[in-house]
C-alpha cells in the first residue's frame, strides 16, 4: 500500500479496488511499514489520514502498532538525519477493515503519476530535501571531497 503511487495507483483507488473485490462482511487486512519508506501518510506515520481513506468503505477499522514500543527490540530510526523523524522508531501497522458499507461511487484513477514523479508529488517536501542533500553527500564522499566524517550525519531542519 505505501508503493501504489508509485504504480500509478492512488491510494483511494487501490483501497476502491480492495473493497468492490470483497464481499458485504469481508474483510480487508492489510500490513503497512510506518516511518520507514513509502508516501507522504507512511513517512511521516500521517494514521488519521489513513483513517479517513478507510472511512468511505468500513465503519469498522482497527490500526495496531505492531512492534511499538519495540521493547524488547531496539528501535529503529532509519533517517537519523532528518528531523522529522528523528524520535520516531520505525514499526508495522495492521489494518483491520470489514466492508460494512455499500460501495461509493465517484472513484477514479485520474491524475496517478508513476516512478519518480509519483514519488516527488506524494512525500513531503522537507524529505525531498533531505534525500537530496543525503545523495550528494554520498557522491562527495565518494570522491573524497566530503566535510563530514563517515560515523556523522548533519541534522537537517527545514
């Protein structure tokens, strides 16, 4: 689910999907990383925002952190540098749906972008930036030309 939009698929039309293919009473489970890759709602662990795209098709949804709090587990911030996420550990989300609802008329796939640009058009722009700044920081280091140590990595703050 956080790389449907780089597919091509929005968010509304591939929960849109789920549902029309699941029967009156079924369910629709689904696990999901939180603060570790994927879109905008994924990166930044935006869970009232999957809430509301849940909403149209189930009036029963449940969300379970699953490994959080990690213990006994160390946690895991896979972007020390960036400020954002820099005290939230990364873990699993289960989503619990029963289709409950009829299903909502109006959806559409219109406007999907795919690659890279589905990437740019659905994450957060101060992440954007972060990653760009995190890939030339590489680069220079590869060719020796790096004011940071290998064990430092610069807090990024927009």
């Amino acid at each position: 689910m956080e790389h449907w939009a780089e597919f091509s698929c929005t968010l509304q039309w591939g929960l849109y999907q789920c549902f029309r293919a699941c029967k009156p009473g079924g369910y629709v489970l689904m696990n999901v990383p939180i603060h570790f890759h994927g879109t905008r709602p994924f990166m930044l662990g935006e869970l009232q925002t999957l809430q509301r795209l849940f909403a149209p098709f189930s009036d029963q949804v449940t969300f379970h952190k699953w490994g959080y709090p990690s213990d006994p587990l160390t946690k895991l911030f896979p972007y020390p540098g960036y400020s954002r996420l820099h005290d939230k550990p990364a873990y699993i989300l289960d989503i619990h749906a029963i289709k409950d609802r009829p299903l909502p008329n109006g959806y559409t796939n219109l406007g999907a972008a795919s690659g890279r640009l589905a990437k740019l058009l659905n994450s957060h722009p101060s992440y954007i930036t972060y990653r760009a700044f995190d890939k030339a920081k590489q680069f220079f280091a590869s060719i020796g030309l790096s004011s940071f140590h290998q064990d430092e990595t610069p807090e990024f703050k927009l």
